[in-house]
C-alpha cells in the first residue's frame, strides 16, 4: 500500500534506488522518500508516475514521535496526498504539509535556534552542567550505550 525510501541522505543514491523502486511498487501505491534535507521535487524527477510520490520526514525516534511532515511536489495527486495521510493517522501519526524547501519547517526553525544560541553568548542557551559531564564522560545514549539510562531495558 505504501513505499518508502529511508537511505542515507545522498541524491544520486536516493534518485537510484527511486528509480528500481518505482519499477517494482504497482502503481497506485504511494511513494515516499524520508528526506530532511534534499528536494522533493528533484528527487520526483527519478520515480516512474511522479503523481504517487512525495516526501515523508519522519522525526527521530520514530516509533516515539508522531510528527511526520508531508512533502507534496506539484505532480502530487491529491489522492495520493490524502490516502498517505490516512495510513500515517491510522498508525498514530501526526502528518502536516509542508512545501518543499531547504529543511522544510522544523529543521528550518531548529537551525534557527542553533544559530542564535552559537551566536549570542546568552547563558540561557548553554547546556546543563549534568548534561555536559555526560557527553565529556563519553556517556552519548543509545550511541554509547549509556547516557541518562543504561541499556535497552532504560534502567538508571
């Protein structure tokens, strides 16, 4: 009922495997591609029947967060729109559409925080101390193993 693409954010690998996948998944069923960062619309260029495909941005963890941004391109059919809208509200997700431009809407407004916080100096955006001495100590979370918890069962 629904592809899709979560591969490491490079354009020609992405287009590729669009590509063979489009060949293979019977139309009508829609095609997404995760992308946080590259042009819907370029990578539509690489999909057989353009019409089923747009993008999907997942946020991290997602079997935790339930905000997926919806990424039409102007080929999109309005179907195609709606029927990914169903299938991510009956899996208990949160999607909103958003238009396709560099890092879409959150990772726009995140980007924007990080830059004032490096710019301005202003204690208020400086880490917490517990914080910092688990990152300095190594303790990096699911990277690490260990972070705030230990191990997968989350003990402390």
């Amino acid at each position: 009922q629904l592809a899709v693409e979560a591969i490491s954010e490079e354009l020609r690998a992405k287009r590729r495997l669009l590509a063979a996948l489009s060949a293979v998944v019977a139309p009508p069923a829609p095609i997404g591609t995760n992308t946080s960062s590259l042009s819907v619309r370029a990578l539509a260029r690489s999909v057989r029947g353009p019409e089923r495909f747009l993008g999907m941005h997942f946020f991290n963890p997602p079997t935790r967060l339930q905000l997926v941004e919806l990424v039409p391109v102007p080929v999109t059919s309005g179907q195609t729109l709606r029927r990914v809208k169903e299938l991510l509200e009956a899996c208990g997700k949160h999607p909103v559409t958003v238009r396709d431009s560099p890092g879409f809407i959150v990772n726009r407004l995140l980007l924007l925080m990080i830059a004032e916080a490096a710019g301005l100096g202003n204690p208020a955006f400086q880490a917490a101390r517990g914080l910092s001495r688990r990152v300095a100590a190594g303790k990096l979370g699911r990277k690490s193993g260990e972070g705030f918890f230990r191990g997968e069962a989350g003990e402390r």
